[in-house]
C-alpha cells in the first residue's frame, strides 16, 4: 500500500472506532452503519466536497446530509477530524470547534453537542435535523432546487456565484418511506443534476434482513423517476467511489442516486451484516475485536492515531479554504459590479427583508358580503412577493384553490429549462408545481428555508395530516417556513367529513415552535402576513378560509393591527365592563360579531375578542392578557368550527364552547352551518346562558 | 354494432350522465373522471367484479376501491344501476336500495347517500371511505392481504371459501401521494396476485397537465416493485379492457397494474382533456354539447334508458347471485364438515370474540423496579391471541423495540410462500413485517379491518406524524384498527427530541371517534387490553413506554379495573375528602403516587386519580366523573409528560399542569426528567402550592 492509500485507511479507521466508541461510552446508539458507511463519506468530504471548514456557512458551500439521521456518531466524528467550527446564532463563525473531542465523549448526554439524533442550530455544520426516516432526503431536495434558483437568479457572466452541489446519505430506511418516492419524483422531472443521494445499502433493517419487506428493485425505480444510476459494490473500494462521485460530476441533466453495497457494523466479527449491528452497543468485546481488525490498539478509547487531523487539514481544509477564498474575491467584485444584487443575497443571507417589502400592503374596505381569506391572502402574498424576490413557493396541486400563485407572468415557473418549454419554465420562476405530494413539498420548503430563501408551501388544511412529520422538523429547527392552509373548516362544504378539519387547529396549536394564525377577515390577513414575514426564527400556519366571510368595519370596531398580539379586543361594551366575553378565531369571528350586535340591541354588554393566533397572544405580558381577558369575567363563550379541544384554557370549567366533538357532513355551507350550530342565535343564547350562570355563582 | 355493443355503450353513457347531472344539479363535484374512466370501471363490473348486488357482504365478494374518491358520482351511478342493496349496521341486508335515484339527485346534500366522497357505513357498497388521495390503493392491499390469510387459514381441498380479488381505481394524485410507493413496494413483496390496482391516467391534475410535474415512468416504477404491467391505450376500447382485466387474471405470481389511457371530461367538447373538467360542474351549455355527443336528448336530466338497468341485472346481477348461491352452498357444507374453523368465521365476520378469549389474561405482581408498559402489553398480547387466530399484525420495522411479535413459531411470518424459504413465511402467518411504511402499515391495517381480520399496527408514538392521515380515516370509518404507539414521552431518552413525542396526546385527543389509551403499569395495560378487545366501532391507540415503570400494588391502591371507566381513583384520603387532586396518565401516574405518599407522612390529603382514557371517561356519568374530580376541589396538579395543551380541561384556570412546552432533550431518561422537572419532589411542591391558593380563594 501506499502511503497516502494507508493514510486513507487511517482515517476511516479513525471515523468507526470514534463513532464505535462515542456510542460504547453512552451505551446508546447506532454504531453500525457509522462502521458500515464511513469510506462512503470519508470519500466524499475529502475528494469531493467544496466546504471550509472554517467557515461553514460559506453560502456556496456543498451540503451534506445526513438522511439516515441515527448514523450521528459518523457525522459527528467527521465534524470533529474536519476542525468545523462553531457558528453563533447570527451565523458568524467563532473560535470554537462545532464538535470537540469531549462532546463526542459525551454523545448523547445533556450538553454536548453530540445529540442522539443531529440537530440544526445546535450543532454547526449540521445542515438539516435528521432522524425520521426520509427527511433527510427530501430536505435535500429543497437545498438543490435553492441552489439551482440562487444560480439562475443571481450569476451573471463570469460569476458563478452560486454552483454547489447537494449530497444525501440514505438508508434503506429512507428509500422505503413514502417521503422519499415524492421527493425522489420531483427531484427526477425537475432534473436536479446537483443532486447526489447515496443510498448506503446494507441490506439489514430493525426487523431483520431486507429481504422480509424491501426486495423492490431500487435502482430501476430511480431510473423511472428520470434519475441517473451509479453503483458501487463494495463500500471499501475508494477508487470505485471516487469514480462514482466523478460520474455524478459529470452528469448534467438529472440527479444521481449512488447505490453502494455495504456492510453494516463492518469489522465487528460478532456482529456485522446482522441487525444486532443497528441500534445499540457493540459490548466491549466485540468492540476490542473490532479494534483489532482495524490495527487498532484494542485498549485504546477516543484515539486519533498521528497524521490523521493533518490529513483532513489537507484535503478538505485546504481544498475548502481555496475555493471559498476565491469566491470572497468573486462576492466583492460582483458587490462592484451589481450592488443591488448584491444587497438581496446579503440581505437574505440574514434572513432579512427588502426596504418597502411592505409598502404596497393594501387596506381592505368594509364589505359584507366580503372575501374569502384564501383570496385576500392571494392578494397580500402577491404584493410582498413584488418586493422580494427570495420569496416563492407553491402548491401541493392546489394553487388555484389556495391562491397562492404568483400572478405576474414575469415570475414564472420552476422548471427545469427545456427548447419546447411551453410552461415557460425556467430555474428563476418562483411558481413551484409540487405536485400531490404534500408531506416531500414540506421538506423541501425547510430544504429551500435552509439556504436561506423564504419558502411558502400550500394545500388544503385537512392535508397536514399527510406532512406532520415535515412540519414539525421546521417547528424544532426554528425556520420560518411559510404554510398556507386553505379551506379551513366544515364551511369548505359539499366536499365533506373526509376534506373537513376538526382537530387540526388543535393539533397544530400542540406543537411547541409553531405559530397558527388563522385571521377573521381580509384586514387581519394583510396584519398576519405583517407578522408572518417578520418572523426569523419560526414557522407560522396561517390558516384560511374557502368561503367568503365579511371584511369587518374597522371604523367600528378595533383596528386589525391587534393581530400582531395573537388575541385583541374587536368589539367592547361601552364602559369596557362588559357581562360577557365572546372568543373566537378566523370565520366565526363575525358570528361572534352578529351576536355582539344583537345582544347590544337587546342591552346586553359583550365584548368579541379576535384570538388569531392562541401562540403570540401567550408571548405577551400577564397584563395585556388580563386585559383582553378580565379572569374576573368567566361567563365566556367560545365559538369556533373546531374541535372544542383546548378551549377550555380560555373558557375554564365553567365557559361555554360551541365548536366540534365529531366529524363534519357533505352539504352547503350553510347548511352545514345549520346543522352544526353555527348561527349568531346559538352564540347569543350561549352569551345569556353563561351571564346567568355567573350571575347565580356571585 | 352488434346490440351488445351498443347496450353497453348505452349503459356507460347512462353512468357518465348521471354522474354529469348529479354534479351538475349540486353545482358541486367532480364531472371528469366519471365521464373518462366510466368504460374502464363499467367493464370490471359487467363483466369481471364478483359481487352479488343483494348481498353486498358477502364475505367472498371482490372487492372495488375507488381510491380517486372524488369521482363518487362514478361509484354511485354504478351502485344505483346494479341495484346495490344497503345493508343494516349490523350487515344484515335490506330490502332499500344503496343508492336511489333521489340519493343521485341530492348528491352532495344532507341526508343523501351520495355524500362528497364515499363514505364507508353510510353507504352501502362503499368499501372504504376515500378522498384523501392514496388511502384507497393503500388500503387495497389490507383487503388483499386479509383474502390470502383468510384463504390460507381456512380454505380446505374442495373448499375454496375465499379467492376474491381486490381491485383499486386510481389517479394521478394517488400514484403521487408516497402512500401509494409504500404499498406498491410492500405489496410487490408479498406478491399478491389477488391485487389489481387500474391507473386512470389522464394526464391532467388540478394545476394542470402533469407534464408539470410528474414525468416519471410509472410503468417502469411498479415493474421495480415487480408489479405485473398492463397498458390500454384508450379507455373506450372495451374489447382491451377486457383482455387487461382478463390478464390480470391470469397472473398469479404477483400484483397486477393496469395503465388506462383516458380523457378527462371525454365528451365534453369544450372540457375535455382540460383541468377545468375536474372539480367543477361543467355548466349548463357544456352538459347539452356532451349530451348530444352522448346521443342523449339535451334536455333530459337523470336519464336511464331502457334496457339499461336489466342489462345490468343480465350481467353483475346474475353472475354474482349465481357464484354468491354456490358459495353460501360449500360453506353450508363446510360448516358440517369443518364446524370449528366455521365458527371462528362466523365469528370474525360479526367482530365478535371467541369464547375464552381473555381466559389467559395475567395478573402481574407489584414490582417496584417494574416492567416497561410496551413488555406487559406485548406479554398480553401473545395471551389473547393464542385464543383469536385474526388477531394479527406487526410493526413499521420495529417489532422487536415495540414488542409486538407474536412469540409462537406455529403462528410464523406472512410471507408469499417459496421454496427456499428462511424466513418460514407463508399466507397464513401473524407476524407482519410492514417496513419503514407507517402511512401504508396504517391503512393496510384498516383495509385488514374492512375484510373483518382484527389487526394491530405498531410503532413509536412519534411516527404517528407520518400516518395520520390513515389513523383518521379508521375513527371515520368507525372500525376496531389498533394501534401500538411505544417509546411514548420525553422519558426514551438518549434519542432526543426527533424521537420525543411532545404534541401528540394532544392531537390523538382531539381526533374525533379515537380512543387514546395510555396505561400507568402492567395491570392497567391488562385492562386496557380489555377494553380494546371488546371495541367493535372505535380504533384506539394504545400508548406505552420504553422505560420499565413500577407494577403498583393493587393491595394498598385501587383495582385496575377502573381503566375501563378511562380514569379513577387510584389512591385517596382516607375520609375520601382530599384537599388535593393528583391527575396523570401513563409512566407519571408513579411519579404521583410517590408524592401522594410524601404528602400524606406529611399529614396532607391528596387524592391521586389515574387517567388512562379521556375519550373512556367522558363517556361516563356525569354523577361517575364528579365523584372521581369532585367539581368543589379546584386544587389540582396534572402531571404528564407532553404538551400541557388541552390539561386545563381538567384543571381549569388555576389549576397546576407540570408538562412541557418545548421539545425535548437527548440524554439518558433520569437527566432528562430532571431537566424538565419530572421528580416527585416537584409535584409534591406544587400540590403544597395548589393547596394554599385554594385555600385563599375561600
């Protein structure tokens, strides 16, 4: 062997008995594909990957992600020989290292940086939370189609500023999980050539052999996807997997799925090619055998033999500091030469806003007949997205129904570029067709949110059901993805129980991160996209009707900017004492509305309290709270076409909530209204019931 | 033409423009596929599908999904014209029809069996309930599934009592939806040639064609999952129709595609083949146009021609009484000669329980190191099904983390059979190997259910992010799917917070029609198992931990029979006036007991109520739930380890609710507890604390 061939050796050696021994000292973890898969990777980061480690947030950096998200200790101990440093939350680089030798010391316990699962914003240079099976996978995707529209919109003629590629490391976990297929789909029509999925194929999974569930043929289904092929036979042959990369390099109208044979728990006599290799501790052993096979000395913990941290130093370190030296020089000359592209990239780079972004918002006049939110949403989402040209996004198959296209012909589709384009599709079009694939649509936009665009996605709200698992990867990684529910309640209609969401609001409301929105009326829309695209660090639901409901009189009642508190008070008795408060979110608002109007009539003091979004209003002082919601007033009616589930930390024991405990029906709004209770009459009894009621208990 | 020939083009114009008049009458609804796909549906029936309209429960029918749920005008004209009769909840057949006539024409409006989407149990002849795209193929392979276990377990030479098939129309959106990749893959495994799923490709969904975004080669896809493929080139061509389905039958080592090539909107001249036909009525003008093309008088409304309706009657309606009369014939025999096996099917098809089935139910010893909730409820399992051979199922992957295998080697892996079979798989076995596929294990177990098998679907609690949308339609199709969620809290430890489940009691809570059971100890999961035996219309989810928890002593605390109520009083003041209510679920209901003890050697009364089941416990009494939460006691502590959203239900506005609001940590179990203040000490705090705000309040 040559020297350098040994020196290689070294250093995947040193990536497996890290990751052997990180996970052996917590008694925890996933040591096999880590053993199994590290030339793959070894390979990649130092031949291949254009990353510095000492800056890694470089914006042309590659990504890498790790899909198969339990194979932590693997990307932990290459954070660590790479020297990645650390970044602070306004993603400046520090002095610190990302990963040190104590945090893999300490994989898995409280502190260290070495999670059980890697976590974005917790460990720099991880570049998505991975863990779910699929995830991973189809973020990647979104980071590619960023790449691809990042290039088309802001290279110019001798400055490439944007020409990085995506890499994915998969299990075959990922492949079988229904997220991936989409993905993969669209990745395929779309032909994302800077796309790389390395599908670490080890044939074992929890329950046993692969050969018990998944014997579909994995490289003929990515080929009918549109993707170009590559295997490798064997994980260990780093000429075959340099030609793989290179294979994938040179492939310019499609993305690559590498599929390399390997040996999961590779080098464990005991234990490898056996699930026993997946998910826990080799025992200590196996794990003196393991060290053995690999030259190592078999007492020896945490070891990294001589050279092998000046290897990486040369390789990827050096290759990384070049590369992004060179591309300084390039950012400050094209700040010359197009300052005011040059300002957008800066400014979304930090997640900022355009001067004026907000300065065509319009004001909508009282109308009762009125305006579906979808529709007002439509209107404002096409005023901010004029300003800012980082702000794009689309539809699970429903842009006309959501109304969330991008009107203006100049914007255009995504779309790979093609001679007979009668799309007019193009990498700049800020149209996305995401297709009937809600849950990879929802990965994708964290994908897009992670090279710092501002993604929306859309569909019907019902459809969140299928995206969940996406969704709360936004919520825990703190992007502020951009979702649009439409057609959210019963009132939708005709359609039916299986189109109505009942336990959405609440279900959504339960996950910690998430702001739901879901305004009353078209002025509370333009107020929640105020909020919504202020936002840095969270993901918002805004949540909006099919139906028409009535732009409220805001000379009457309170101005709409009280959205911005999560709850505010609409309509108050005159003495602002009033007997009996009246919440409720979205489309029943102005039922709430009509009630307040007859009970005045009928000298009745109500207040309606607009509560949009149950998370901002949480955010603010005891006092403001207190004000909006006296605790002395407990005759409290909660109106809202919803599950009543968790209403009644607004309500208390004794309130009232006229809302949902079944499913919905198929008939007209109205009439599903009706059947449901959902007329001003029901909230004025409910308002007089509960006035009684604590009336009797003074 | 022969009169055949134009009988037949007669009877699927009738089903076109009935499903015309139908949307256009509700001026609500999907017109296009029914007009496209009409032939290829019309031809399955007439000429194919088994099924004997007076007895639409026959357990030997095949089975017609229609996964493309929104083109239910296309179900329910064939369900009217075949002259499908309803049956009573109980499956006992009916004089009424399924569908009338009026039902067709108040399509869409309340009370109609023409609802939106089909609905299962509320129309007769809708197998299962669809609409959210990808659901019905996917449940299509449970029905599949359940003919080769029922084939396997109780056919007997000369008794071929179940050979049906399963068939499945589907959309773009569904080959989309990766629900559908799941179930393809698995079911190419199992290679259930019983399975014909018939592709509707008209190439148009709602943004438009699908040459915006799904350009794959669907063929070439379900050929890697070593799907059988079949092209028709034009859906009005009867005669190829006819040699695909035939075909279909004719392949028995595998699952059958077939890729129909259709118009959307066919006959509408200005509609067709656009996204326009799809979700709207077409419009008074556009009817009288395809009308004409139809041949049919312009101005007639609901029409059925002559002959039409006895055609019908001549075809499907005398086939399937003559197969139905034969079949109740060999299982009138098959009863005298196999009286056993005959009895477990009479049994099964009623969901009823054999005789004994809980005759082995264990009792556990109190333990206070304990056992993990998912090893007593795995125990349990394995008693019960040796008493019920259709109690089956398995996990997404897992089974050996959530102890869901069923230990015995005689009840082996389903499996299509083989020669060389390691595994010792066969179509009769109980351990179900599902893959990383929680969506499509979820609806598989649903179709399971539908085929009157009783099947579990396990996993870790956190994945119920990926298949809500399958758990959702089993509480709306009202049947007994359960569900095995383990690793259920914070408390799982080094896995962190991808792996922690935070919102999800909460969201299960608020679906309508589950039931969430989280048990506190062995014996309570005994009980629980008790109560989820005898459901007949409910699914539930049974929550369990990954960590060993304490087995209670039942001598000193109260039975834990009280599971069955869904919350009751575990350990109280002994003159059962506390000063203090303790509430928890699951694991935390120790941690209260703990603290109960410490107040009372303080001389403080508390009252620890253990609350497995909400949706059990509302059911109760109203005089039941306030002896167990007498309303005067407002000092009130939950513990649990999850989102406190939805808690204030029982603790009302000044109650004390330990939980979280944050995702979770990775670190070992106790420094995680910690960490978010999971220790007695702290509810013992906070029950001292609640007691002196109550007490001020008086």
């Amino acid at each position: 062997m040559t020297d350098q061939i040994q020196l290689d050796q070294l250093c995947i050696n040193t990536i497996r008995t890290l990751s052997i021994d990180a996970v052996e000292k917590a008694q925890s973890g996933h040591p096999g594909t880590p053993m199994g898969a590290a030339p793959t990777v070894y390979c990649l980061w130092q031949r291949f990957l254009r990353y510095d480690p000492e800056h890694p947030e470089w914006p042309n950096r590659d990504r890498f992600v790790l899909s198969a998200g339990h194979a932590s200790a693997l990307l932990y101990s290459l954070l660590y020989l790479s020297g990645v440093k650390a970044t602070s939350p306004s993603y400046e680089v520090t002095d610190r290292l990302a990963v040190t030798l104590d945090d893999l010391k300490n994989f898995r316990q409280a502190g260290s940086r070495c999670t059980g699962h890697p976590e974005y914003g917790w460990t720099s240079g991880v570049e998505t939370t991975t863990g779910p099976l699929g995830q991973g996978v189809a973020v990647s995707v979104g980071m590619a189609i960023a790449e691809r529209w990042l290039a088309a919109t802001y290279n110019r003629p001798s400055y490439e500023l944007f020409e990085h590629n995506v890499y994915a490391l998969c299990s075959d976990g990922d492949m079988m999980e229904g997220i991936s297929s989409e993905a993969a789909s669209l990745a395929g029509h779309l032909k994302l050539a800077n796309l790389c999925w390395i599908y670490d194929d080890n044939n074992i999974s929890i329950e046993g052999s692969t050969d018990i569930t998944f014997t579909e043929d994995v490289a003929a289904r990515f080929a009918a996807y549109g993707w170009h092929v590559v295997r490798v036979d064997d994980a260990n042959d780093l000429p075959l997997l340099t030609h793989a990369y290179e294979t994938f390099l040179d492939t310019h109208d499609r993305p690559t799925l590498i599929i390399v044979r390997s040996h999961i728990g590779y080098g464990a006599p005991h234990k490898q090619d056996r699930r026993e290799a997946h998910g826990e501790a080799l025992g200590p052993e196996e794990v003196r055998l393991a060290k053995e096979f690999f030259g190592w000395d078999p007492d020896s913990q945490f070891y990294v033999p001589e050279g092998v941290s000046a290897h990486f130093k040369a390789q990827i370190g050096s290759r990384g500091a070049t590369k992004h030296a060179t591309w300084e020089q390039l950012f400050a000359a094209y700040h010359s030469q197009y300052p005011d592209l040059a300002k957008q990239i800066d400014c979304l780079q930090l997640r900022g806003l355009p001067e004026n972004w907000d300065s065509a918002l319009p004001t909508f006049p009282t109308d009762q007949k009125g305006i579906a939110t979808r529709d007002s949403s439509g209107k404002v989402l096409n005023t901010i997205a004029a300003q800012m040209p980082w702000l794009l996004g689309g539809a699970a198959d429903l842009a006309p129904s959501t109304k969330t296209e991008l009107k203006d012909t100049i914007y255009g589709n995504f779309q790979a570029p093609r001679q007979d384009d009668n799309e007019g599709g193009n990498y700049g079009g800020r149209n996305f067709h995401f297709g009937v694939r809600e849950h990879a649509m929802c990965a994708i936009a964290s994908g897009m949110s992670l090279s710092k665009l501002r993604p929306y996605a859309a569909s019907f709200f019902i459809f969140t059901d299928y995206c969940r698992a996406a969704i709360r990867l936004s919520a825990m990684m703190q992007i502020p993805v951009i979702y649009i529910w439409t057609h959210d309640s019963i009132s939708l209609g005709e359609d039916g129980p299986t189109h109505q969401p009942i336990e959405h609001l609440a279900s959504l409301r339960a996950m910690p991160g998430m702001i739901v929105l879901r305004p009353a009326d078209a002025n509370e829309v333009v107020e929640a996209w105020r909020v919504i695209m202020q936002l840095k660090d969270r993901p918002v639901c805004l949540v909006l009707t099919r139906q028409a409901i009535a732009t409220l009189d805001r000379t009457k009642y309170a101005h709409a900017n009280g959205v911005s508190c999560g709850a505010y008070v609409l309509a108050d008795a005159p003495d602002h004492k009033p007997d009996v408060l009246l919440l409720a979110t979205g489309s029943e608002v102005s039922l709430c509305v009509t009630a307040y109007e007859q009970l005045k009539s009928e000298g009745i003091k109500a207040r309606v309290v607009s509560m949009p979004s149950w998370e901002l209003f949480e955010n603010q002082s005891r006092e403001y709270r207190d004000s909006v919601l006296p605790p002395e007033i407990t005759a409290r009616v909660a109106v809202e076409e919803a599950s009543t589930f968790g209403w009644e930390r607004y309500t208390g024991f004794d309130g009232a909530i006229l809302g949902l405990r079944t499913f919905g029906l198929s008939a007209p709004t109205k009439i599903v209204e009706q059947h449901f209770g959902f007329e001003s009459a029901h909230v004025v009894a409910a308002a007089k019931a509960q006035i009684t009621r604590s009336a009797l208990k003074k």
